[in-house]
C-alpha cells in the first residue's frame, strides 16, 4: 500500500510546526507528501480530478503556513484534521460554485470548523490575484526591478548593476517610478 | 535641525516619488530619531500623508504575502512532481465495489457502529413488547360470516315469518350493538359500526327487526345516532336507565350487554383505567371480555347508569377494552333538535335501577338492547 509507506514519512505534528516557524524547507516538503493523497483521495471521491486536488492541497497549505508563521496557531487538532478539514471547506465551496451535486460528501475523515480561517484566506487570496494581474500590466523592467527589490530581497546596488543603471541613485529613482505605477494598478483594481 | 526636516520635507511634499522613500524608510525604522519625530508630527497634522503611510504599509504587505505564496507554491510545485500522482489516483478513484472500499477503511467503526443499532433495536423492541401497553386498536363490530347468516336466516324463518318479506334479500354484513336513548327510537351505537351503511336494520331481543337511519355521526368520538323509522315500531316503556355524566373511577365495577352473536351477552369487568388507547381521555379503558359485534353496547355500572359505549379493544394486550364516556353520548344528543328527540334521557342521581340486583337490572334493560346489522 503506497499511503501506508507514506505515512512512515510523515513528520509528527510538532516538527512541522518547528520546521515552518524556522523556515525549514525540509518540514514542509514532508508534510506536502505526507497528506497529499488523503486530500487527492477526497477529491476523486467527491466529483473532482487530480489538478482539483493539487490546488486545493496547496491552498489548504498555505494556510496552514500562514496560521502557523502568524503565531496564533494551537496544536488543538491533528493537524492531518485541520488540512483534511480546510480542503473539505474549499472544496465544497468550489462545487457549489460550479453548481456541481454537495450532498453526499464521501468523507474519510473528522471535520473541525475552519470556516474563519478559509474566508480569511479568501481575503488574502483576492489580494494575491490583484498583485499579480498589477504586476503583469506593470511591464518590464519595472516588474523585474519591484520584484528583484521587494520580493528577492536584491540590494539597490545589485539592481543597478543587473539594469546597467550608472548610478543608484538613477535606480531608486526609477524603482519609486515603477512602485507608483503599481500602486495605482494595485489600489485601482 | 528641526528646520532643515521641515524644509526638506516641504520640498519632497512636491515631489511624490522621495514622498514614498521616506515614507518607506520610516516604515523600515530607517529613519534618524529626529527625522522620524519630525516626520510623526508631519503625519500627525496631515491627514493626506498619513493615508499615504497607511496605503504603503497594505501594499508592502500585500507585496511582501505574494512573493511569499509565489515561492510557496514553486517549492510545493517541485514537491508535486516528484509525487507519483497516476499510480496515486488509481488506487484512490472511487472503487467499483466502493461499499468494499468503505468497509475495509472503517471495519471497526462500522462493526461497532452495527452492535450498537442491534442493541438499540432489542432494547426497543423489548420495551414496546414488555413494559408498554402499546398493541393495535381493533374495533369490535362484527363480521357476519355466511354460516351464520345461513343460521340467522333460519332462526328468522322459524320465529318471525311474517316479517321476512320485508327483510332486505342480501346478507348483513356486518354486525354491533346498539341501546335505546329515548322512548321515541333513538338508539346510540358506534361510527364504525354503521360507517359503510347502505341500510341499518336493528333487531331487540326477541327477534323483532326494524329499519333504522343514521341521524348523526360523530368519527371523532366514534358515535352514532340512529333512528327507528320502522311503521311497526311502537314507542318503548320509559327508559330503565339514566346516563352517567360524571366520570367514574378506576376499580369500579361495570358490564356490558351486546350482541357478538345472535342472542344478547352479559360481559362483566371493571374500569382499568381513566384513559383510553395511548392516554385517549375521552375514552375509558375497560378490563372486560368483549368479541366481534360488542361494538356500540352500553357500558352500564352497578347502579345501572350507562358510563360509555363498547368501542374496540386492544391486540396483543390482554382484557383491554375501551368505552366512549358517556358525557360524549350526551354531545351528540346535543346536536340533534331537542323537539325530535321526544323526552330526552336525562342524567339525575335517582335511578329506577338502582337498588336491584344484576339479575333485575338486566331484566329490564334488555329490552332497549339492539342487535344492529348493517348491509353494504
């Protein structure tokens, strides 16, 4: 049984938790493989395919990293509950929108509320989908430069040197251009 | 210094673009302390600069959220595709044989799950059997089976001859009790004695049959009044009896007089209980044997008051029979016109009954005991 080998591989609980506040890449690649076939499972068995199953996963994920990094998190269910519980959320969601049948839920399962947490996602996620349609209409370089600086973290003088930018103050300059014009199509939109 | 601030500060306000590096190097605490007090104050007193502080900080975390996501999902995505997803999905989908499936999954659930309803339902079925009086409510009108019609019409052939002619050709069908509620032929029985009436025929106890009609119908409390139409019919003696509009209490003594077969039957009991079939307060229950056909017979106590009438009795529970009480008898009287009822029963204390012995009493009320028989 391939989800009995798998299990064998999944962290406790608490390493998880540990891993993601001390940025372990380890912990969450773990914890990724460890539950991703009793979400697929879910889904397979409620009207969905494997890709419903990926994207679901992966947003009851960054939830959970999220909980976890912001500090409020409480070791008070399983945390294979509270995963099983967020994509059973998301995805009900999702079929009802798509007018597809809910009743019936195959579940494989405990549930626990996490209704809270799904709509402040919700929140969130409309906020991701508004920064990258503003950054695809940004245009380069300044869509590069805004992500070199703010996402990557890359100095003013690494930046002036990748754009060939004779000075730096030219491009901080041209990087408070850029970030102008995205907050307009950020704030706009 | 204050000065040089301000006057920097009011220089940029004109320029947006060093307007977002200082508000960015405030919010990053790049600041000097005097250039962030000098700048605090500015936004104290400037509601224009202090959204702008505030829009800055939302975007910078929106900003800073979204590459985190970004990176989050490049690194779930690498994980992804070292999943081996096919073979996953074809050992998840949904099973053929799901019911297989659900069982090995929840084997120890679903078995104690299933011991659980097989306890419930013992001790369910135990306690309707053992501890409640819980049976089926069967009515007791009789049904007239060709045999003893076969007798009945001998009996009738031989003792009332001439009357045949007159007797309707068809066989009843069905067959209760009945008892005379005025002098005038008003006779009370029960709905579901006459409820599929085409014609009533009431027969006394010598055998003198007379058409009746149903006057009144009452299913909810199970009565019904007939009346004699017959031309032979010649207005009975007064009434023997009076009708009992107290109710009466448990262990009192009662019987009964009907007619489960061609010839009156004494049944004798007593009150049970103060309510009927599951609580039915309008009704007595009665510990007295009682057989097809006792339906709609008077229900009478020791001082020869009726109490109720013969209604049903209950399966499965032994000597639990149920009596209409009698203030319901009086409500249908009610509904009738009080000019065509001639002298109404009334309820009084003072019984010609009273005081005699069974024997006497039923003596004397025969006689106003009717066979009724039904024919659909």
């Amino acid at each position: 049984m391939v989800s009995k080998k798998l299990s064998d591989s999944v962290p406790t609980d608490r390493e998880v938790v540990l891993g993601i506040l001390n940025n372990s890449e380890d912990a969450l690649n773990r914890l990724y493989i460890g539950y991703f076939p009793m979400i697929l499972q879910f889904i397979l068995n409620n009207n969905g395919d494997e890709d419903d199953a990926k994207d679901v996963y992966q947003e009851a994920i960054i939830i959970l990293y999220n909980k976890i990094k912001s500090g409020d998190f409480e070791l008070s269910s399983k945390l294979k509950t509270y995963i099983y519980s967020v994509c059973r959320r998301i995805w009900l969601k999702k079929l009802a929108q798509s007018s597809k049948k809910t009743n019936n839920v195959s579940d494989f399962e405990d549930v626990i509320a996490v209704e809270v947490d799904v709509e402040y996602h919700e929140e969130k996620d409309i906020q991701f989908d508004k920064m990258g349609a503003a950054l695809d209409n940004l245009g380069e370089p300044c869509k590069t430069i805004i992500q070199d600086f703010y996402i990557n973290n890359l100095s003013m003088q690494e930046i002036c040197e990748k754009f060939g930018y004779t000075n730096t103050d030219n491009a901080k300059t041209q990087k408070y251009k850029c970030l102008q014009r995205l907050k307009k199509l950020f704030f706009q939109s | 210094m204050p000065a040089e601030i301000k006057e920097i500060i009011f220089s940029i306000m004109r320029n947006e673009t060093e307007l977002d590096a200082i508000i960015e190097d405030y919010l990053q605490g790049k600041l000097t302390p005097a250039e962030a007090d000098a700048f605090e104050l500015l936004r104290a007193n400037d509601p224009v600069i202090d959204h702008k502080v505030v829009a800055h900080k939302v975007f910078m975390d929106a900003i800073k959220q979204y590459g985190k996501v970004l990176s989050l999902k490049e690194q779930m995505d690498k994980v992804h595709a070292g999943i081996d997803v096919a073979s996953l999905t074809e050992e998840l989908r949904p099973h053929p044989a799901f019911i297989v499936n659900l069982w090995r999954k929840n084997k120890s659930a679903m078995a104690i799950a299933a011991s659980f309803i097989l306890l419930t339902v013992f001790s369910i079925y135990s306690i309707q059997h053992n501890t409640l009086q819980n049976g089926t409510y069967e009515v007791m009108r009789r049904e007239i089976t060709n045999i003893k019609n076969n007798q009945n019409k001998l009996v009738r052939t031989l003792n009332s001859s001439p009357k045949t002619e007159k007797k309707p050709g068809g066989s009843a069908k069905f067959g209760g009790t009945g008892f005379a509620l005025t002098a005038n032929g008003y006779l009370c029985t029960n709905y579901h004695v006459v409820r599929d009436a085409d014609s009533v025929y009431v027969q006394n106890n010598k055998g003198d049959a007379y058409k009746a009609k149903i006057v009144y119908r009452d299913p909810q409390y199970d009565i019904a009044i007939l009346k004699i139409v017959d031309e032979e019919f010649t207005t009975l003696p007064s009434l023997p009896y009076k009708l009992k509009k107290n109710g009466i209490g448990m262990g009192e003594n009662v019987y009964t007089l009907g007619y489960p077969k061609d010839d009156a039957v004494l049944g004798e009991g007593y009150i049970s209980s103060k309510t009927g079939h599951v609580g039915d307060t309008t009704q007595y229950q009665v510990s007295i044997p009682i057989n097809p056909g006792n339906s709609g017979g008077p229900l009478l106590d020791n001082y020869g008051n009726i109490i109720g009438v013969i209604t049903a009795k209950e399966n499965q529970v032994d000597g639990a029979t149920f009596a209409v009480k009698s203030k319901y008898i009086l409500e249908a009287l009610n509904a009738i016109p009080s000019d065509s009822l001639g002298k109404k029963p009334v309820f009084t204390k003072k019984n010609p009954l009273q005081g005699l012995n069974r024997t006497k009493q039923i003596d004397k009320i025969e006689n106003y005991v009717y066979m009724i028989k039904v024919y659909n």
